[in-house]
C-alpha cells in the first residue's frame, strides 16, 4: 500500500482505468438494451437513464443488476462525468474507492 498519493500523472491513468471499466460495463447495458429492451434512451441524460433501466424489471427481463451494485455504479457513473469534464489535477484521491465498494 502506497504511502503518499498518487502523482498527477498516475491519478490520471487510474482515472483513465476507472473510466475505461465503467464504460466497458456500459456497452454491456447498450447491448441488453437494444437486443432485449428495443433500444437505447435518448437525449442528454441516455447515460443515467441506460443504468436506471438496467435497475428495473422490463416485460423481458428482470433487473439486470441489483440495488446494491447500481448504488456503487451510480458513483463510477458520476466519477465517468468528472473525468471527461474537467481536468486531472482536481480529482480528489481521498473520495476513492466509493463508499459502497463494488468488490463487496
């Protein structure tokens, strides 16, 4: 275990890793949404509304993940939103992992 925090470029390469898994998991949700659910959502907010759905029971499917594991990937959703938005030196290393942890 690390005694000092990342540096800046670290930081950003665990960011980019961070970001890489959540949409790797996303692309899973686009396939379940367009094979089973008949497409994706639309407009500005098709990100929170594709996790919101694959929460939820549909006349086809049950939830895809439980409410437990949507909570945890609600955070990587938001932390997603950070990383393409703004730069790498204001990502703060303390907030990380979430609260709800993903490997629980």
């Amino acid at each position: 275990m690390a005694s000092e925090p990342p540096s800046d470029v670290e930081r950003s390469a665990l960011a980019f890793l961070l970001h890489s898994f959540y949409s790797g998991l996303e692309n899973i949700f686009k396939r379940i949404a367009i094979q089973i659910d008949g497409g994706l959502p639309a407009g500005d907010a098709w990100h929170r509304q594709l996790l919101d759905r694959m929460a939820q029971n549909t006349d086809h499917r049950s939830p895809v993940i439980s409410e437990s594991l949507y909570e945890t990937l609600n955070e990587y959703l938001a932390f997603r939103h950070v990383v393409r938005q703004s730069y790498s030196f204001t990502l703060q290393w303390e907030r990380w992992p979430p609260s709800s942890s993903i490997a629980k």
